[in-house]
C-alpha cells in the first residue's frame, strides 16, 4: 500500500484489536515541513467504522508523548487523553484518532527533557522553552488536515480542550462542526501544567481541573 496525495504518502494499514476495541490503523509519512528536524515524518490514524463521506465525526489530534505513553510519566495528562479518545469513539463505534509525531509540543524528545530540568528548578512549562529560546507550542496540524482529507472526512467534532487545534484546522480548511470536551483530573505533578494551560494558553479548563476527569458530548 503505497499512495501520495499532496505530500502525504498512504504506507500500510490492519485490523488492530485494543483494549478499547478493534481499530484500523492506517500508517503514513509526510512529506511537508515539521516543526523539528529529529521528529518522525510518520504518523497514525485509529479508525473506527465507515467515515468515508461522514460529517460530525468525533477525532482527536494527539502529540506523541513518549515520557507519559511509554514510561508512565506523572507530568501530564497525554496518556489519559490518548485513552480517553480511544475509548470514546470505540464506544461510539464512529471516529478517528489522529497521533502526530511531535514530541513535546514539537520541540522533539531532548528538548522536551531539557525544559523539564528547567521546570525542576522552578520554571513553569511555558518559562522552560522560553529559556530555551523554543516556541511555547511548536506543533503544525498541515499533517493532520491532509490525513482528514484522504480518510474523506467531510465534517469533524474535534475531542479537545485547546482552541488553538480548533482554529489552526479551520485555517487549513478543515470544518469543524464542534467540539468534545476531555478533562482529566489532575495528580500532584501535574496539577501545575494543567493550571498553566487553562490561565496562559487559553484552555478550556475548569481552574485545577475541578479535581475531576470528564469526556462530555458536544460544546
């Protein structure tokens, strides 16, 4: 399986059953700019059922976190969002689950570790890459409108808390028809960055994640 479509090449796609369910997962690497030379040029989509030609499907936009997926990391809520949008449309048994390869907000793995080191010391996550002479939140989303565009999506509810994922798909002409809330709880190391994402990025959070997780319909 190998098909390009304006610099997204379609690579291999299977039956893969979770925990959550079974999904399709359709492997793909782009050929566009990346926010970091040292992040991956490929990138998944979970799918689950017939979304070709449908409108309002429930999909996520998910940032590889390897520190929490992989390690177990305490520090944020990526694992649980990842899971919670698995589970959401498994149950829904309707949507997407897009995961881009960009690490760290697209800053890639080492520099992600090395803001870290900062936070221990007392900076705050947006403090971190600012000392590191970073962007606050280097991601791009061209990635994730051609990979709608080929899986023929006509319309998407987008699972987040971040009006910037909504506004940046607009802009690459993607139509967003609403959107689903996560909130996760938050633990004692994370407490902080949830804190930071809803007062300096404009998230969509209750003030410390109200010390509860929730996954609503429509907003």
């Amino acid at each position: 399986m190998s098909e390009k479509n304006h610099g997204l090449e379609a690579l291999a796609a299977a039956k893969v059953p979770t925990r959550f369910g079974e999904f399709d997962i359709q492997v793909f690497r782009w050929g566009g700019p990346k926010p970091h030379p040292d992040l991956s040029d490929e990138h998944v989509a979970l799918v689950v059922g017939d979304v070709r030609g449908k409108s309002n499907v429930p999909l996520r936009i998910h940032s590889e976190c390897l520190t929490s997926e992989v390690f177990g990391s305490l520090k944020c809520d990526c694992r649980e969002q990842l899971e919670g949008a698995q589970r959401y449309v498994a149950e829904a048994g309707e949507g997407v689950v897009l995961y881009l390869r960009q690490e760290g907000r697209g800053i890639g793995l080492a520099n992600k570790i090395k803001a870290y080191a900062l936070q221990q010391a007392g900076a705050d996550t947006i403090e971190a890459n600012e000392r590191l002479h970073l962007p606050v939140d280097a991601r791009s989303y061209d990635v994730a409108a051609a990979m709608i565009r080929h899986l023929g999506l006509e319309s998407i509810r987008l699972i987040t808390n971040n009006p910037a994922k909504l506004e940046g798909l607009r802009q690459l002409g993607v139509e967003v028809a609403g959107r689903i809330p996560m909130v996760i709880a938050p633990n004692s190391y994370s407490r902080d960055y949830l804190e930071v994402k809803r007062r300096r990025m404009a998230h969509h959070l209750p003030e410390a994640a109200n010390g509860k997780s929730a996954l609503n319909g429509q907003r």
